[in-house]
C-alpha cells in the first residue's frame, strides 16, 4: 500500500471515529482512536520486522512526539495514556493498573470539561481525570497530519515497505 492509501485508509479511520462517536458509541470511538494511534505509531517507528516491533514503546513514542503536543490543557504521561489505552481496549474500563497516582481516566462528551472534571473529582474520586473525548478525537487528526507532512523520502519508502503485506485492507472486493 502506497502511502497515499495510507493516508487515505487513515481519513476513513478518522471519520469512523467522527461518526462513532456522533452516534453515541464512545467506547467504539475510543477502540477505534486507540487502535489508530497503534496503527499509526507502527509506521513512525524505525522496526520494519512486525514480528520485532514492541507495541507499547511504539504507542508511547508516537504519542510524546506527535499526539500529547495536541492534547493540550491536561497533565497525562505517556505512560498513563498507554495504559488508558489499555483499559479501554483490553477490559472496557476506565481504570488501568499502576497509573501515575492511581488515576482513573473518565471520558467527557461535556463541552465543559471543567466543570465535569470538579463533578467526578467530588463524586467519583479525587485522583479521576476527565478528558473531554472531543480533545482526544481532534488530538489524533492533527498529530496524525503533522506526521504525514513530516515524512521525509526516505521514511515514506520505508513506510511503503511496511505495508506493502501489513497494512492491507480487510476486505476484499
């Protein structure tokens, strides 16, 4: 797959997530923008071996480099986010083992983040963070087209090699 399709199929991505989440499957949305990050890190990274790669350092570089710069206002690690990733993807939570302080993640449809975020800490428990999903959802379209505009010659090659058998499309017409 050429990198245009990459770009493309990504797009696709990116208004799946738009659609999910405008429909009221936060859960699939967050899945969905979670696994895109995964997708998308495994481009940025130097492995070409697939069987080689390490996921979570992968998530974790990407993420410091391109996707935390655009999820601004919030004090997240990329360690918490990885495991906020986790815990959505791997058991449907919003509570991930060894977070920074024990914080759990909560996810906001809110447009007022703030005060949502002064709600849980009263109701719920003083070391939950509230991430408006509207933030996460705009954080990965801009950080996943800074990363396409940064590609050099040399990365986009290698990333036509890496998809070339991994980065197919499911199905087949």
């Amino acid at each position: 797959m050429k990198i245009e399709e990459v770009k493309k199929k990504t797009e696709k991505r990116i208004l799946a997530i738009y659609d999910c989440f405008k429909n009221g499957y936060i859960e699939e949305s967050l899945i969905l923008l979670y696994s895109t990050i995964d997708s998308i890190s495994w481009l940025y990274s130097d492995e070409t071996n697939v069987d080689k790669r390490k996921p979570g350092c992968d998530f974790m570089k990407f993420s410091k480099d391109y996707y935390l710069p655009y999820l601004t206002g919030y004090d997240i690690s990329v360690e918490e986010l990885y495991l906020a990733r986790c815990s959505v993807v791997h058991t449907s939570s919003s509570l991930a083992r060894n977070q920074k302080q024990n914080r759990q993640f909560q996810y906001s449809t809110s447009e007022d983040n703030r005060n949502v975020q002064n709600n849980i800490t009263k109701l719920v428990c003083s070391t939950c963070i509230s991430i408006n999903i509207k933030d996460l959802i705009l954080a990965l379209k801009f950080s996943i087209e800074k990363f396409f505009d940064s590609l050099s010659i040399n990365k986009i090659n290698e990333i036509d090699k890496k998809t070339e058998n991994w980065y197919v499309d499911c199905i087949i017409e």
